[in-house]
C-alpha cells in the first residue's frame, strides 16, 4: 500500500475526470456528466480516506511522501507528502468536492459540461496546494485554482460576475505575484546563507530560516504575507471576498469559503512560521492587531449587511480573523485551535452557503428583506439553518466552539489583551447571526412569495447531512481531529520558538547598527 | 447509583430527539413523552440524592470521554456528584419535571406543541449538564446550552416581533457575561494548569488575592449575565414574552440561578479574593433593591414576578459576597419553589383569562376578584407570596433571614440595610400583586368573563406541589437558623477557612463569622423579630392600600408623580442602554460598512482605476504617435488613391482616347522638338 | 502614275474616320467595323508603299492583315454576341464595371 502514489491519484484523478468529460462526453448529456463527476468526486473521497485511518498520528513530519526530480537543474521537484496540518484539509477538500457536486444538479442551467470540468480541475489545485512539500510546486497549484474559480465565477456567477471574477482574479493575482518573489529570495538566500544547494525542497528548507539575517527575513515574511493575507483574507484585504462570494454560484461560494481561504492560512502554518521563525515572532503584535481588528470589524460590518451571502462573507472575515489570531498565538493551543477553526469554518460557513443556495434557487434574491417568517413554511430548513448558526457563533457542544475556546486560551495565554479583545467578536458574531435568523425565520410571513417556498428535499439534506454530522462530531469528540493534528502543529510551534534566542541576538545587531 | 449519573442527561436527549425529528408525528404526545423523561431524569436524581443524602455523601467523579486536549490543555466530559450538584439536580430536576406536567396542560392546543417539549428537554439537559460537570467548560456548555434555551423559549412565538427581540436581546446580553465567563476561566487555566474543580480548588490557596480577586470578578461578569444582576438584568423582564412555564422553569427556577451556583461552586477562589466578594455583596445588594423598587409600580402580573426575581436574585448574590455561600444556595432553593410556584400560579390566571383582549390577560388593572373562581390558583398563590415576603414558618422566612443575618454579622451594615429595604418592599408589591389580582371587584373584561375557570389537573397539581414545598422547603432543612442541615449537608462542597493556609485575614474573617453558624444572644432574636416585623409590616401596607383604602394609590400617585413614573419607566435604564450601547454600535456598524465600501474596497477600486486610467493614457500615446506614423502612411496613400481612382472608369473609349492623346503628344513632342 | 502622296493621304483619311468612330460612337458593332476601317487605311498604306518601292512585302502584309483583321472580326463578334446575351445590348459606354 505504501507504494502506490496514493495522494498523486487522489490529487490528479478530478483532473483526469475533467479531461475524460471534456473529450468523450456530449454537451446534451447533462444526467450523464452531473452522474460521472459526482462519481469522480465520491471515488476521489473514497480513495483519500485512507488517509484518515492509515495517518500516523505520533508523527510529525511527512507521510505518504512521493518525489520525483522535475526541472533538477533549478532544483524543481515534485514533492508531496501530509502531515498533521494538512490532511484534514486534504479531506475536507474531497468532502467539499461531493457537496459541491451535488449542490449543483439544478443550480446551474447554462454550459453544465464546463461547469463540471472547472469544478473537476479547481479540485485538482487544491489538493495539489496542501500536499505539494516543493515551494516551486506549491506556488504552481496555487495559481492553477485561479484559473478554474475565476470562471466558475464570471460564467456562472451572478449579475457582476465580470467585475467579481476580475476583481478576485487580479486581487490573489497581485498577492501570489509578491510571494513568488519572496520565495525566490529565500531559494537565493538559501543558495548563499543556508545549505548552499538550489533547491525548492521544504524539508531541506526547513531548519535554514535562522540562518537568514532578521532584516532579510522581515522582507520575505512581508512578501509571503501580502500573498498568503490577501487570499485568506485578513484586514485590509479582504474586500475581494464579498463581492466574489455574492457573485459566485453556490459551489463555488462553498469551495471559496470551505477551502480556497484555507490556503492562505495554510500557507502561514507551512511556510511563513515554519521558513521564517523570527520574522515571525517580530510580526505577531502586528499580526494579532490585524486579526483583532479583523474580527471585531468583519462582525460589525456584517451586521450592517442587506444581502445574506455578503453577510456571510463578512463573518468568514471576521472567522479568519480568529484563525490568525490563534496561528499568531504561536502556543500549541493558538495553532491547534486555528488548525481546528479552519476545518470548522470550511463546515459551518460551506453549509451555510449552501443554505443560502437553497433558498436563493427558489426565490433568486439573497435580500435579508425579502424573506422573514420562513420556520413557518420550511420547518426543516429552519432547523438546518438554526444548527449551521449556532455552530458558527461557537455554541459549546458544536465544532465552532472547540476551535474558538482553544484560540482565546492559546491568545490568552500569550497575552490576556489579545483575548479580551478578541471575546468581544465572540459577542458581536452572536449578534449578527441572531439578528439574521430573526429577520429571516421569525416574524410574520409577510412576503407571499415565500408562502410557496418549498422544504429542503432529499437531495438538501443528504449533501447538509454530513456537515452537520461533523459540526457534532468535531463538538462533542474532537478528539480524532485534533490527534492528527497535534505533534505537527507542536513541531511547528517548536520550531518558531526555538529560534527565539537567536532571534533577540539579532534584533540586538540590528539596534547597534541602526545607532550607528 | 452514583456511576449511573450519566444517565440524568441522557433522558432528556431521547426525548429531544423524540420530539425532534418526529414532531409532527407525536403531535400532542410529545407533552407526556418529554414528561416522562423528566420523570426518569427525576428518578436518577432521587436516586443519587438519597444515596447522597442517607448514604456516606463525599464527592465523586464520573468520568465518560476526555473532550478536548491540546498540548498542555486537556478537559474531560465528566460529571462531578457531590454535596453542592446533589442539591441543584434535586431542584432542576424536581422543579422541571413539575414545569412539565404543568405545560403539558397549558400548551393545550398550541401550534408549537412538540417544538416546545423539544425545547423544554433540550434546557434540562443543558441545565443538567450545567449542574454536573465537573469542571468549568463542561459547565459552559451548560451555560450556553441554557442560554441557547431560554433564546428559543423566549421566542418561541416567534411570529411576535417582541418575543424574538426579547429573545435575541437575552442571548447577546447572556453572551456579553459568557465573555467574562471564558476570560475567567482562561485565567484559571493559566493560573492553575487545568479547568477541573477539584485541581483548580487545590491550587486556589497558592493565588495571590489580586488574581484571586480578578478570576472571581471575570467569573462574576458570567454570572451577572446570566442571573440578571446589575448591569446585564435588562433581558429578564423582557423574557416574560416567553410561555409562563418557561419562565416559571427558567427564567425563575434554575436558569437564573446558575450564576449564583456557578459562584457558590467557586467558593474557594472568592474566599481568596475578598475585593471581588465585597464586589458581589454590592452588586447583588443594588440589584435587590433596584428591582423591588420597580416591581413596586408594574401592572403586568408576569413583569412584577420577574423583577421579583431579578431582587430574589440579588439577596442570593448577596449571600454569597458576605461569605455565606450555604444560606446562597439555600435561598436558591427555597426561591426555585416559591418562585416557580408564583410563575405557574400566575400562568394559571392568564390561562383563565384567554377570551380577554391580547394586551388585557396580563394586566392587573383587568383582574381583581378571582378569589372565588379559582380557589386553588389562589391559596397556592397566597402561600408562594407569604413563603416569598418571608414570614416564618414559610420556607422564604428561613433563608432570607439567614442571608440578612449574615450580612449584618460580618459587618455589611449597608448591604444589611439595603437588604432589609428590599424585603420590605417584596412583601409590599407581592400582596399588592395578590389583591389587585384576586380580591376587590373583577374588571375583567365581560367577554371574557364567563370563560374564567380553574385550571385543569396537570396544572393544579403541580401548583399544590410547589405549594407544599413552599411551606416546608424551608423549615426542614433549614431550623435551626445557621445549623440546619442543609448546612452540615452543604458544608463539603463551599470553601472553609485552610488551615494555615494563605487565606487572607478578611477572608478568615467572612468566613469565621459565616461558617460558624448559631450565632447566639439577643441580637440573633432581634434580627428574626425585625424581619417578621418588616414582612408583616410590608403586607400590612398592601392591605391598607389596596383593600381598605383603595384611594391611597391614586394619591400617593399624585404626589410623587415623577418618582412613580421613574418607576414605572424601570428608571428609563432600556432607553438608556438603548442610546448608550444600542444606537452607537449601529451607527459604527453603519459607518464602518460605509468605511468598508468607500475607503478599503475605495482602495481597491481605486487602485485599479488608477491601473486604467494610466493605462488609457499610454494607450491614446500608443495610438497616436508610435501607430500614428504606421496609420500615416497608409492614411496618406489612400487618400491620393480615393483622387485618383476616379480616372478608371470603366469605358474603354475613354482609355483609347487618353492613350491615343498620350501617342499624339509624345509624337506632337518628338516632332516638334 | 498616282502619286505617293495620295495613297498616304487616303490612308491617313481613313485611319482617322476609323479611329472618330472608334471613340467616338457607342455601338460595339459600329466600333468593330471602325476599327475594320483602321485596318484597312493601314492596308491601303502598305500597298501603296508596295507600289512605290516595287517590293511585294507590303502585298504580303496587306493580306496578312485582311487575315488578322477576320480573326478579330470573329472574336470580336463572338464577345459582343455574348454580351448582347447578358444584357440585351451592345453599348460600349454601358459596360464600365471595370472601374475604380
């Protein structure tokens, strides 16, 4: 078993249901392509669940590592491998993949047979990005989800999905552009300072961030967060992702909220903290400060939205927030608990785009004003949409809560007024959410329109089924989740604060120098 | 019996699910069936707290699954059994499974039907969870779980713009304490390494009373959120939207009083801290006389209760900052019984009086007079208010006279006061209550009228329950004053004075003067004489001025006009807050959006206009000069071309004749050269 | 004896008539026949020019013209037969989508 290219197959067998649906299948055989990509998407779940039982949890380094040389004489490979850090997102992204699949039967109308191949290759580049261990081949799959979701969302998006899709395309565009410079400048600094070899390796890279003066180090890490911030999307940012999430069809709101922003705060946890410790300790206050800042203002500004998909998006800003502040916490609790929030926000935030996909099919607005009094006529949508919101606002016994509870004892932990500011989001996201439960589900039905709204059918609830079964699972018995994650994000956490010693060293030299 | 204490929860989640996912099949059955998991939740208890209370009592863990770990963090889902929970299970689970049975009559006929025992399940397990864990995230999740209920309670008609603004305002007021909850219990963590009890009570004597003070006053935050205290009540009165059992089970009984248990659970951290004790005897003290002062003047029967029950709240906390956790947790109970006995009896009149007008049913102005037509409702209210205004041997008597003794001992004289005042008044606007609303003439509406009726069984039985609790709640486990039983019982679980430990002096000092109990000697006569004198005075007061002379409201009312109207208004504290907290954070949220999309998104926007408005301009240069010269020299043959295409014109007889007029010139020229 | 002179001037007259009629009248029939009268002032030169130098090679190509000048008369006749098919007439001036 060891042998076979396990997450090779799982990364490149979308893409390969993409080539097969481009060639060998009819415009017109709508059934048959829906029926072979949800068949794609399952297989590729089926074949990535051996991850989750055959991972190693006492392991903090790789697994189910595969390399091959590809451009040897710049030092490029294909190299990829998991650890703790990323195989829940590995999961998660086949997970999301079935979903989004299957939200899209009746969603979309128009061009199905692209629909399906964009969705197909955009799974591609998304495994590709958290099992590449090759910075070279990481900034490779990070651009190849550009291109899909840029479609996704200018063809099948909503009424400016043009200025959506060019604004989210050249926003990430700009940051990804900035990180490759960093990365090159840490491919030469590590050609001149560390091991004096060109290579894009990141187990070999890893280990030689101390050797790299801190002034050199505060450039890259300013690089690496421009690229990673934009995509995650922090304060100031971050207004790409609510204009791009309204516009988006529902699968691609989902995978955008569920996945894509996971790859900037995937890339913090694998490259900046880990390539860059220092930078990284001199950033945190400023870091913390955007985070903080982030969930206090993505709460308050989503509780000023009309439209229930921009209100969504604000809170994933506001989420985020929360992820970065526990990531900044630089403690195994902060780490762990934002490792957490980020699977917890792909669930609860993915569900609850696809929530809003649910009624926007039926009634096309997303208007909180047009809705108000539905738990009368959709009894079961209410009760779906009641749980994904409370998982969202971290009631305890759901998975928000874990992740939120261990951010703030991790942030506390560092320091206490980075947790007392970061409860107040704690309030406010409780705010916003009931205010929009509210408007939506109670009152009187006074729109007729939604007196035909019908309930959510099989088809809803099977694809809502095992997300709120996770929100469960990940509430009461996190157990399993945080187990794989823990000795990677401590050999992470480690490895930051390791160079802590050296780190003040420096800072002294870079005093003296600025005296003289 | 004890390692059968999992099962307590577990009831209530079958009857969740039950009713749950098969509402609308149950239909009127989910009443008895969420009855009937309370019943056996109830027998569990029973169970324990005989084993608890006969048996070797002690303290003892039952572990079921470690919850979260992470690095050094680690928190396990268990349950801790001991004196203190024995204590509350018996009231959560007696009173809600009494609440129960009473709604399984009252909600007759109520759309929401299952929906509503779903809920009512959901809260006792919340309140269960609450009660048991045994430490503080388990007790979180309790603590969110009920704030989650009393949300969906509240508004459970939700079709009522009011009841879900209510509900919705006292879940965010909940989550502002929940806030200081969580800081609180980070800094014990940090302080102490772990959430569990029973470690974080070993390492409490090693804080330094700074940071003791600073867990207890963090904590307190929560607990002021969820007990209704200065600051956070506001949400209490407007909870009364919700159906009467709940607030009755909820907003009366246990929920309300979580804070207070939360508290007494911490004991050993407060008696280190003593700022943040004298902080709690102040605030609960305010709260106790704010309150009463504005259930003097309410009219809806239902509001009254509540800002009875914001003041009850208060003497607990009261109790608890002058060191007498015991006599806290005392009155917590006896009040669970009066309190919950009043807020059944008072859903009984309101569903007497369903034919009346909407905004009539509770209002006491439209009462008066029900003495007759509903004898049962109305002795068994008549004791809940005698038990709540503290006249002995009812059960409010033994405990409120505690906690003012208590306060007077340890040398709060202020709070004693304040106490002493607000007891006054409760047994005033209690009997006020009692003869606006049942005795003089009825001013019910004459619709309504002839459908007033008593209550049927499942109602009235719980009421004569509660009732008799009411009267020997108190006295059982309550005589003598300061040694009763439930003092020996309660003894384990609150903190004593270490030996020798790092307690400070203060600290030994509340706790010497609370622990000791029997305080002999006259003084102790005087106080039970002064607090007979004050209840009975209060009642007195009642009778002259709303049976005997019926004239002396409208005019004291035109007297102290404005004082009334302060009173009648809350003392304007929603409108406050509503300018104060409400209006600003809107306008900010307003202004930050408008922030958000002009200036962030202006910056991205900007930035790319900028992008395209240079681009135009490097396009018109392109255009212009460097493809100008390329389009020039096209441009300049093809406009001699449009000249002279006009000389091919298609007859050949003109050619011939320009080329026979070419061969006569060139010869003309050859020729004539 | 005729002199030189007449020859040439008869030529001269006829190749003009021939070349007015060329440019100058609308009917392809007319304008073929003209140019028959060209041919011909040229023929009557050459033979006159035959005469006066006592060399029969003008003869030679007074006949070699006649020759040419049938060939020419048929294909000519044959193009205005076929434009006459087209468009039902013969008008030279009428036939100028050969412009611009």
């Amino acid at each position: 078993m060891s042998n076979m290219p396990l997450l090779t197959l799982i990364t490149f067998l979308p893409a390969a249901g993409a080539v097969i649906i481009m060639l060998f299948m009819k415009k017109e055989q709508t059934k048959a392509i829906k029926g072979f990509a949800t068949a794609v998407a399952v297989l590729d779940f089926l074949i990535s669940l051996p991850l989750w039982f055959q991972f190693d949890q006492s392991e903090a380094g790789f697994q189910f590592v595969e390399k091959v040389s590809w451009i040897p004489t710049i030092g490029v490979s294909y190299f990829v491998g998991i650890d703790g850090i990323s195989v829940l997102l590995v999961l998660l992204t086949t997970l999301t993949m079935i979903v989004g699949v299957v939200c899209s039967y009746t969603a979309i109308e128009e061009r199905e047979k692209e629909y399906y191949v964009c969705l197909l290759l955009l799974a591609t580049g998304m495994l590709g990005t958290f099992i590449a261990l090759d910075i070279f081949l990481f900034y490779v799959f990070f651009e190849v989800t550009l291109v899909p979701m840029y479609f996704l969302i200018g063809v099948w998006g909503g009424p400016r999905k043009l200025y959506a899709a060019i604004k989210f395309f050249l926003y990430t565009l700009f940051g990804s552009v900035l990180m490759l410079l960093g990365i090159l400048a840490f491919y030469f600094a590590n050609f001149k300072m560390g091991t004096g070899t060109l290579t894009f390796d990141l187990v070999e890279l890893y280990g030689v961030g101390p050797k790299i003066p801190l002034s050199l180090q505060i450039w890259i890490f300013l690089a690496f967060f421009i690229g990673f911030a934009i995509k995650v999307p922090m304060f100031p940012f971050h207004t790409w992702l609510p204009d791009a999430h309204v516009e988006a069809p529902t699968a691609g709101s989902v995978i955008l909220a569920g996945i894509l922003l996971k790859m900037g705060t995937y890339g913090f946890v694998r490259f900046a903290l880990p390539l860059l410790p220092q930078a990284s300790q001199v950033f945190v206050p400023f870091m913390v400060l955007l985070s903080i800042i982030g969930i206090i203002y993505g709460a308050l500004v989503a509780m000023a939205q009309t439209d229930i998909k921009k209100l969504v998006a604000y809170s994933s800003v506001s989420h985020l927030g929360f992820v970065m502040l526990g990531i900044f916490a630089l403690n195994d609790q902060g780490v762990l608990g934002g490792q957490l929030q980020m699977i917890n926000h792909g669930i609860s935030t993915g569900a609850l785009f696809l929530l809003v996909g649910v009624v926007y099919e039926r009634r096309h607005t997303r208007l909180i004003s047009d809705y108000g009094g539905l738990s009368k006529v959709v009894p079961v949508y209410t009760v779906l949409f009641a749980i994904t919101m409370l998982s969202s606002i971290g009631l305890p016994g759901l998975n928000g809560f874990v992740g939120e509870f261990l951010i703030l004892i991790g942030a506390f932990k560092k320091s206490y007024v980075y947790a007392a500011f970061a409860v107040i989001g704690i309030v406010l996201g409780a705010a916003y959410m009931l205010w929009l439960f509210q408007r939506v589900f109670f009152g009187n039905l006074d729109n007729p329109e939604n007196e035909k709204l019908t309930d959510c059918n099989t088809r809803e609830v099977l694809y809502l089924l095992p997300l709120i079964i996770l929100m469960f699972w990940i509430g009461l018995y996190p157990k399993p989740f945080l187990g794989r994650m823990e000795a990677s994000v401590k050999k992470v956490v480690k490895m930051v604060n390791a160079a802590e010693a050296p780190q003040k060293a420096a800072l002294g030299k870079m005093t003296k120098l600025e005296k003289r | 019996m004890i390692e059968l204490a999992w099962l307590i929860p577990v009831f209530p989640v079958i009857g969740v699910l039950i009713n749950g996912l098969f509402g609308r099949h149950v239909g009127e059955k989910a009443g008895p069936i969420a009855s009937v998991m309370a019943g056996l939740s109830l027998l569990v208890v029973l169970g324990i707290a005989s084993q608890m209370i006969f048996g070797a009592g002690g303290s003892h863990t039952v572990p079921l699954w470690t919850w979260v770990e992470a690095g050094s963090f680690s928190a396990s889902m268990s349950f801790l059994i001991d004196p203190l929970s024995t204590i509350m299970l018996l009231v959560v689970a007696g009173v809600g499974f009494l609440v129960h049975v009473y709604a399984v009559g009252y909600m007759h006929g109520d759309p929401g039907y299952p929906r509503f025992f779903t809920y009512l399940n959901l809260f006792m397990l919340s309140m269960f969870l609450l009660v048991l864990g045994d430490n503080y995230l388990v007790m979180f999740v309790g603590w969110e779980g009920v704030g989650l209920c009393s949300y969906l309670l509240i508004g459970f008609w939700y079709e009522k713009q009011s009841a879900s603004d209510a509900g919705k305002k006292a879940f965010i007021v909940n989550r502002i304490g929940d806030a200081g909850f969580l800081l609180g219990m980070f800094l014990i963590w940090t302080l102490t390494g772990s959430l569990t009890y029973t470690e974080v009570f070993q390492a409490a004597p090693e804080m330094s009373a700074a940071m003791a003070s600073a867990v207890g006053l963090l904590l307190f935050v929560g607990a002021v959120g969820k007990s209704a205290q200065i600051p956070l009540y506001v949400w209490l009165p407007d909870a009364m939207e919700g159906p009467t059992p709940v607030s009755a089970l909820i907003h009366a009984a246990t929920m309300v009083t979580a804070g207070v248990y939360m508290v007494a659970r911490t004991s050993p951290i407060y008696v280190m801290g003593p700022d943040a004790m004298s902080v709690i005897a102040i605030v609960g003290a305010l709260t106790g006389l704010f309150a009463a002062s504005i259930g003097l003047v309410q009219n809806d029967i239902k509001r009254v209760l509540a800002y009875s029950t914001v003041s009850q709240l208060g003497f607990m906390f009261m109790a608890l900052g002058v060191g007498a956790f015991a006599a806290g947790i005392f009155h917590l109970m006896t009040h669970a019984f009066f309190k919950g006995l009043l807020f059944l009896g008072s859903g009984s009149v309101i569903h007497a009086l369903h034919h009346a007008p909407e905004d009539q049913q509770q209002d006491m102005r439209y009462m008066g007079g029900l003495k007759d037509k509903m004898p049962v409702t109305y002795w068994t209210f008549l004791i809940g208010a005698v038990a709540i205004a503290g006249v002995p041997p009812l059960a409010g008597f033994w405990s409120k006279d505690e906690i003012l003794a208590n306060a007077f001992f340890t040398g709060h004289y202020t709070v004693w006061i304040m106490g002493t005042v607000a007891a006054f008044m409760t047994a005033f606007y209690m009997f006020r209550l009692i003869f606006m609303t049942f005795h003089g003439e009825m001013r019910v509406d004459h619709h309504a009228r002839e459908h007033i009726h008593e209550s049927p069984a499942t109602m009235t039985v719980p009421l004569i329950i509660l009732a008799v609790l009411s009267v020997i709640g108190g006295v059982i486990p309550g005589f003598p004053p300061e040694a009763g039983w439930i003092h020996r019982f309660l003894a384990p679980s609150l903190a004593k004075v270490p030996a020798g430990g790092h307690a400070t002096d203060q600290g030994v000092h509340l706790m010497n003067a609370a622990a000791g109990g029997g305080h002999s000697g006259p003084a102790v006569v005087l106080l039970i004489i002064l607090a007979i004198a004050v209840a009975v005075g209060g009642i007195a007061l009642a009778w002259h001025m709303y049976v005997r002379d019926t004239e002396a409201p409208n005019r004291l009312y035109e007297r102290f006009r404005g004082l009334y109207r302060l009173l009648l208004e809350k003392y304007y504290i929603d409108e406050i807050y509503q300018a104060c907290i409400v209006e600003p954070t809107y306008k900010l949220m307003r202004g930050l959006w408008t922030f958000d999309a002009k200036v962030v998104d202006g910056a991205v926007n900007g930035s790319s206009l900028i992008t395209v408005i240079s681009s135009r301009f490097s396009g018109i240069f392109d255009l212009r000069t460097v493809d100008g010269a390329v389009n020039g020299t096209a441009s300049f043959i093809r406009f001699f071309s449009q000249v002279f295409k006009y000389l091919q014109s298609g007859m050949v007889q003109n050619y011939l004749f320009v080329m026979l007029l070419g061969i006569f010139v060139m010869l003309s020229a050859y020729l004539f050269r | 004896m005729i002199p030189m002179t007449h020859f040439l001037v008869l030529g001269a007259i006829l190749f003009l008539i021939g070349a007015a009629g060329v440019l100058m009248r609308r009917n392809a029939i007319i304008i073929l026949l003209s140019i028959e009268l060209m041919l011909n002032a040229v023929n009557v030169t050459f033979v006159g020019f035959s005469r006066h130098l006592a060399d029969m090679t003008g003869q030679v190509f007074g006949i070699f013209v006649i020759t040419v000048a049938a060939c020419e008369a048929a294909v000519g006749l044959a193009i205005l037969i076929a434009l006459n098919r087209d468009r039902t007439m013969v008008n030279v001036d009428e036939v100028n989508l050969l412009k611009w």
